[in-house]
C-alpha cells in the first residue's frame, strides 16, 4: 500500500469527522478484546495510515491542514518513521511525550476528541478526561468504520478443547475460585473481556487471530456459577454454555445480562463501552482486578510440566537451526525466518509461531520490533550481528528466545555490549528474593552493567507468557514502571535485557523463566528464585571472558552443558559436535 492511499484514507476518515462534528479522532492498535494481536476486521489503524506495530495510537485532525501524530513505545519509533507518511504525520515516544501531555498545547477549545468506547479501557479514558483542559470533550463515537467500506468481517476460527492432562484443573475446579471472588465483592456477576482468561477458564483453544490460540469472547461469570459466553460465532463445538452474538452486546442495542445489577469488571482492562452500558441499563459496575489473570499466571504443575517439554522441543529445533546458520554464507532475513519455521515444523505438535519472528541482521537489528518485508529485507554481511527474537505454540506450551548471533567475527566493541547484556542476564537468572517482591524491585538487576557504562535499553525486562495461551501475559512483569503485583510460584516470566546502537546494531538475549521456591528466610518466609526453561546454546564468540566474573561463568558453564546433554542424543553426529563445541566451557 503506497502512502498515497493512505491519503486518500485518512482524507474519508476527516469527511466523517466533519459529519460527526469531531475535531480529532483517536485510532489505537486495538480490538475490543485489548489483545496485542488484532485480526483484519480490526487492523484500523494499518488500514488508515499503514504502521503495522501491535501497540501505538494516532490522533487525527479534522482540519486537512493540521499534521497528525501516531504515538508509539520505544519498540517502535524506528519502524513507524519507516512506514507512516512523515510529511503528514509526526511519530512520537509515547514514553517521553504521553498523548495527555501531548494534548495540551494542542487543543483549542473548544475542542471534541472522538474515540471507539470499546478499543479504549475505561481507566484510560477517564485518565484523558482527567487531564483534560477545559473545553476539551471526548465523544464516544464510530467513524472509521464508517469510512472503512470494506472491512472485514469478523473471524470465526476453529475451536478445540484444551485437554485436562495439560490443563491440570477442570473447568469446575477454577471456576469455584473465581464465583468465591465475585461474591467477596458483593457482586451478581463478572465479566471476563480477556479471551485468554476465556480459554483458560473454559479449557479451550482457538484460532481467530494469528500467533495466540484464542476464540474472539467475552465471558459472563454469575455468582451461581453459570456462566453464558459472547462471541462472534453462536455455535461452537466443546462449548456446553450459552453462547450469545457479542454484536448484541457492542451495539448497545438491547439490555445484556438479565438478572445482573452488580457487575465485577476489571479495572484496567475493561473497555470504557462497559461504562457507557451501565448508564444506559442501570447496572452498577464494581471494577476490580479480574480474578482470573492471576490464577492463570500462576502454572499449575502439569502446566509447567508441560512448558518445560515445550521448551525442550523448542531447544532442539533452535539448536539444529543454529548449526544451519553457522554453515551458511550471505544469509537474509526472510530466508532464516523461512528455516527456523521450517526446524520447528518438524515437531508434531507444534502450531505456529508465538509472534511474528524478528529477525534483524545489522542495523536492522536495532529496531526492537523490526519484522522483515520485502523491501526492508537485507543479507547480512560478515562482522554484523545477527538479533533472532522467535517462539513457538506447541500443544504444551509457549515459547519465546531470543539469540544474537555473530556473523564473522565480531568487533571488541559488540563483544563488550553483547558481554554487558549477558551480565544483566545472568544477575536476573540467579536472583534469589522474598516472596512478596514485584518485578519492578528485580529490573536493575538486569540493567546495573550497562548503566554502569552509560548505557540502558528501552522496552521491559521482562514479560509473563502463557501456558499454550499468549506469549504476552500479565499481571507479572519486569520493568522500570513497575509493578504492584508480586511474582508467584508457578508464573513463567522473560528475561531479556539488551542493547542498540541505532543504525549498526542490535543485542539482545533471551531465556524464559519460571518463579520457584528456592528456600526461606529465618523468620519462615518462602524464598524464591528462578528455574530457567529455554534450552538453546548463547554465541560464545561474543563473550568477553574478562568481563565475567567466576560466579558468572560457573552459570554460564553449568547452562551450556545442560544445553548440551537435554539435545545430544536427537542430534546428527554433525549438529552434536557442533553444539559440544558451541557450549563448551568458557
């Protein structure tokens, strides 16, 4: 799609505007179910103005004078500056420039801010309203879809059922948990809007968008235990519930949830549709956090058991991968996504990718998010590096790893970033703390070494996956935001710091790990640490050994060679020398 239709795109969104009376309209990266991933009826923003990252948001002018601007994570500044219209629109950090902030010379009242009630949390939109300057007016409205003629309709994708042996609980047995909580609250009902949550509740999988296993639903819990689900599609096969077209529910067009005057949603992922819906029907609403987010981070065994065979699977299909790059001369992007599918395919119950593989090679690599097209496509060429960030949806489990990998020989400098990162790792892999602490409190632990050098990353440290679910989950992360909630036993979490040298290069190094109980303190409290679950040899040529200490390097040994013996017997004798070499002690 070339920029100028992009154009002409935005020029019909403005003529709607102009109808409905809109100075600005609001455009986020989103659905009504708040995933990351959206599927095509619902990629607006792509559609409008072409950046295709799974997190941003543009607000448009009415005003054809006016330039617009697209807000996006540090992930993403590079890439949106490569796919957007830069005479048309501004790319912003959102980080740095917040769109509240943003806003505020900007606006002239009077001022009215459209915005889709239902790809918006309500939490955020009463933050805007908050900070609002007087004469400033959000207006819940529909206009893109509008100018959007020929949308997509929306998916109904097959629905399979999620058996008990990788579950580890019935339906039955989570959902006692969770009517315990609605009734705590006082309330008559919950409704669950994360289709994750859906599926785990339900122990169901489905396929309406790409990388995550999930069926497009929302989920209302009453404190009886019944429960009714509400989706695009009415008929689907391991589902004995009602189910409801959720097109009732998003229109507003008649009264959902009989019976229901208390309803729990949650707080921060709630759309502000909800809001709007209580006024309109008299349902008080009491938002609180979604009771399931937390049960579902937390890994029952066979959970666990399960994405540990996950990963030791993925592992060897990494490993076999790696011996193919290492052989090969003047390799592209596209040709090494191409491949690692290609080792990870020969699993039988492997799925599809967790997310779109990033596979950046020079200063492509510097882009965090950098997906490979046609046109961004390059060789890489002998003294780059190489960023593989990849992972997989097998029957058992999630996967997510990222490798960098020298091409050539690497220069001293790559080798001190790459040995810094590395460091970072290690901190966070053997950290041992109390229960009760937040990823927040563990995050500099990963980034201590580079900020010594003056150096720092701009994305997490980490990020909760799912058990076969979504590669990103929470309410459990590691970052410089923070976090209120504490890790638990049973929650699988990244770890991944890195480092860019915009233009030239990109490091980043990439396990997934699981919180477990590794002691306790003297006065009884449990102490926990992490258990690391990827399995796939780190490029030894880019360690600078002097810069490890020896407690570092026994860690790094002592991974290697587990590395080492969970694939030797699967491998050729050619792959099996080459991971013997590729792990052998520093």
């Amino acid at each position: 799609m070339n920029k100028h239709e992009h154009g002409k795109r935005v020029a019909a969104l403005q003529a709607v505007m102009r109808a409905q009376q809109l100075d600005m309209w609001l455009q986020p990266v989103a659905d009504e179910f708040q995933g990351e991933y959206v599927a095509a009826y619902a990629q607006r923003l792509p559609w409008l103005c072409g950046f295709s990252g799974s997190a941003g948001m543009g607000a448009f002018w009415a005003e054809p004078s006016k330039k617009h601007t697209l807000f996006v994570d540090g992930r993403y500044t590079l890439q949106a500056l490569q796919e957007v219209d830069t005479q048309a629109i501004d790319v912003i950090n959102s980080g740095d420039t917040p769109f509240s902030t943003w806003l505020k010379p900007h606006a002239a009242s009077p001022l009215r801010v459209g915005f889709d009630p239902w790809l918006h949390t309500a939490r955020q939109i009463r933050a805007w309203q908050k900070a609002a300057l007087a004469g400033v007016t959000f207006v819940p409205a529909n206009v893109i879809d509008t100018a959007w003629t020929d949308r997509p309709l929306p998916p109904q994708g097959k629905v399979c059922a999620h058996p008990l042996t990788l579950a580890g609980q019935s339906t039955n047995e989570k959902l006692n948990a969770i009517v315990t909580s609605i009734k705590e609250v006082g309330a008559d009902g919950l409704l669950i809007t994360q289709p994750d949550a859906v599926c785990w509740l339900l122990n169901i999988r489905g396929s309406d968008i790409p990388f995550n296993p999930l069926l497009l639903s929302y989920l209302l819990v009453r404190s009886s235990g019944e429960m009714e689900l509400f989706s695009f599609q009415t008929s689907i096969q391991y589902v004995s519930i009602k189910i409801n077209n959720i097109n009732s529910l998003l229109e507003l067009s008649e009264r959902p949830f009989m019976g229901i005057s208390r309803l729990m949603v949650d707080a921060d992922d709630g759309p502000y549709g909800l809001v709007l819906m209580a006024e309109k029907f008299g349902i008080e609403l009491i938002e609180k956090s979604d009771p399931t987010q937390l049960a579902k981070a937390c890994k029952n065994e066979a959970e666990l058991d399960g994405m540990r065979l996950a990963h030791m699977r993925d592992g060897l299909a990494l490993s076999k991968f790696l011996h193919w790059f290492d052989q090969q001369n003047g390799l592209d992007e596209l040709k090494v996504v191409a491949e690692l599918e290609k080792f990870r395919a020969a699993d039988k119950s492997y799925r599809e990718p967790s997310f779109a593989t990033i596979a950046g090679s020079g200063p492509n690599g510097a882009i965090v998010h950098y997906r490979a097209t046609e046109a961004s496509n390059r060789t890489a060429q002998s003294g780059e590096l190489f960023l593989l960030d990849s992972g997989g949806q097998y029957d058992d489990g999630t996967t997510d790893v990222t490798r960098t990998m020298a091409v050539g020989a690497p220069s001293d400098e790559m080798k001190r970033h790459f040995t810094l990162v590395l460091k970072g790792h290690i901190a966070l892999a053997m950290a041992v703390f109390p229960e009760g602490t937040s990823g927040g409190q563990l995050d500099s632990l990963a980034r201590q070494y580079l900020w010594a050098a003056g150096l720092d990353y701009d994305h997490g440290t980490g990020h909760g996956v799912g058990a076969h679910l979504c590669v990103h989950e929470g309410p459990q992360r590691i970052s410089k935001r923070g976090s209120d909630v504490a890790l638990r036993e049973g929650m699988i979490i990244s770890n991944e710091p890195g480092y860019y040298k915009n233009g030239e290069y990109g490091i980043r190094i990439e396990n997934l790990i699981a919180v477990v109980q590794v002691g306790q303190t003297a006065m009884g409290k449990k102490l926990l640490g992490f258990e690391t679950l990827t399995l796939a040899p780190i490029d030894r040529r880019l360690v600078a050994v002097e810069l490890l200490r020896a407690d570092e390097r026994v860690w790094l040994n002592a991974y290697h060679e587990r590395v080492y013996q969970s694939h030797q017997a699967a491998l050729t004798e050619a792959e099996r020398t080459w991971l013997r070499e590729a792990t052998a002690p520093m």
